[in-house]
C-alpha cells in the first residue's frame, strides 16, 4: 500500500539557461525519456512562461550584484520543478489534472505567505505540462505532470519552496485533490508486483519483499508480546498496566494495517485479537 502518491521535488539549476532547457524538455516529444509518452499537453503557462521566470531570476541576481555590499553567493536556482505522478490505470482528464495542480499551488502559495501583489506574480509564473503515458507493459511510469514554479517573486526568494515542509505540503494535496477530482483514493491502491519499478533491478526488489515481510513479522512477535502483557496484567488487575498496553497494542496493529499482509499474517493477527476479545 502506498503512504501518498508520488511526488518528486528538484531545484531547476543553471539559472535562466536551466529553466529554458526544462521548458524544451517538457515538449519534447523525440527525447530518449519520452519513448513511452502518448501525449505531451500544456495545462498551465506556456514558453513566455518560462521567459518569465527566467526573467524574474535574472533581475534579482543583477540587483543582488548591484546592491548587495555583504557578499554571498550569486542566487543559481529560479525555479523549483516538482513531478506530480500517479500509477499506470489511472488517466485523469486534463481538465481534472488542471484542477489538481491548481489545489497544489494554493496550497504552496498559502505556505509562502505571499501578499495580494506576490501572489499576481506568483500565478504568473507557474508552468505545467502532462506527459500521458503508455498504459500497458512493464516500462515506463504512468502519467504525471510536471510543475515548475518560479521562485523569485517581487524582492524575494520563495526559499519555502525547496524546503521538506513544501513536499510534504504537496504530497498532502495532491493526495485530497485526486480524491476529490477524480474519485481516486491512494489508501486503496496496492501495487501489483509486475510493477516493480523501473529503477529496481530483480534481486533490488527482493531484497525490498524480504525486508517488507521481516517488518511484518517483528510487528507481528511484538503484538504477540504486548498481548501476553496484557493477558498478565488482567489476571493480576492491574488496570493501569492493562490500559497501557491496550494503547501499544492498538498502535501496533494500526501500523500493521498500513501494511500489505498475507493471509497467514492476518490470520496471526486475527489469533492475537481473538486472545483479548
């Protein structure tokens, strides 16, 4: 089962030449990455878009130069590009990825604090294009989107943007807004294991499955531990003991539940329970 859907975050490098070269990316139908790619569509900005960015970065570094007397490094990054991307059998509309990536940004927005000035520029500076990809076969991920933000608003760096707390802030959004959108839930997905991820080599993968079931097992002993405790502390009435271990108890098995259990493992759990019912 899946924590949340899948959100990549990186820095656009290079400064205005950086971004240029992810605007002819996105496009780009003959690139080698593009081999499993149906579709290729704008849903946010276009190339002036991106002239934008580029633009807004270029001015703050000539200013930085200009009237910075501290020092300090040249700012190099205008723009941060996240990869909203969900799992090949899921085909959202463009109209609905639009309406996806626009929850997404709000919520940024709201996370830079910006003003009612900051936010006209900010909104002007979003770029997003769909890569529809091929459904079937082992290769390839499924479709996503790229969003690229800039990130010189004003006389500011959105330095939020590159921050942990801004893709977890994603990951939460783009979560509700597939659900709300689409009708999709990541909760309900559980991979299959065809798809193993075309950075996992056979044996990678393997060594993943052995140590997902090792896991299960030590929350499945520790269950098992924290029952017989609590076993204990019934028969010697020892309420507080038996209320502690409730609580452990009921925190194990709800990490479990996040779990992909077998059906030998549910049934361990289903003895378990059964002991204290």
């Amino acid at each position: 089962m899946l924590k949340n859907w899948t959100v990549t975050t990186q820095a656009v490098r290079m400064s205005s030449d950086g971004v240029m070269i992810r605007e002819r990316y996105l496009l780009n139908e003959k690139h080698v990455n593009h081999k499993y790619t149906e579709g290729l569509i704008s849903i946010f900005g276009c190339a002036a878009t991106s002239n934008r960015i580029a633009l807004a970065g270029e001015n703050f570094r000539l200013n930085q130069q200009l009237y910075n007397r501290q020092g300090g490094r040249p700012l190099s990054s205008y723009a941060m590009e996240y990869c909203l991307t969900l799992p090949k059998g899921y085909r959202p509309t463009p109209q609905q990825w639009q309406s996806i990536i626009k929850d997404c940004c709000i919520a940024l927005a709201k996370l830079c604090k910006l003003n009612k000035i900051e936010f006209a520029q900010y909104k002007q500076q979003i770029r997003a294009v769909l890569h529809q990809q091929e459904q079937t076969g082992i290769k390839g991920s499924g479709d996503h989107v790229h969003l690229v933000i800039g990130k010189v608003v004003g006389k500011r760096v959105l330095k939020e943007l590159q921050q942990k707390k801004a893709t977890k802030l994603i990951k939460q959004s783009f979560n509700l807004s597939t659900l709300k959108h689409v009708g999709i839930d990541y909760n309900s997905y559980v991979p299959t294991e065809i798809e193993k991820g075309r950075r996992l080599s056979t044996w990678q993968y393997q060594h993943q499955k052995a140590t997902e079931v090792l896991e299960i097992e030590k929350l499945i002993k520790k269950m098992q531990l924290q029952c017989d405790k609590w076993l204990i502390a019934q028969n010697e009435q020892n309420e507080r003991q038996k209320t502690r271990q409730e609580n452990r108890l009921l925190k194990t098995y709800e990490d479990l539940k996040s779990l992909n259990l077998s059906v030998q493992q549910k049934e361990k759990i289903n003895k378990i329970q059964n002991k204290i019912k």
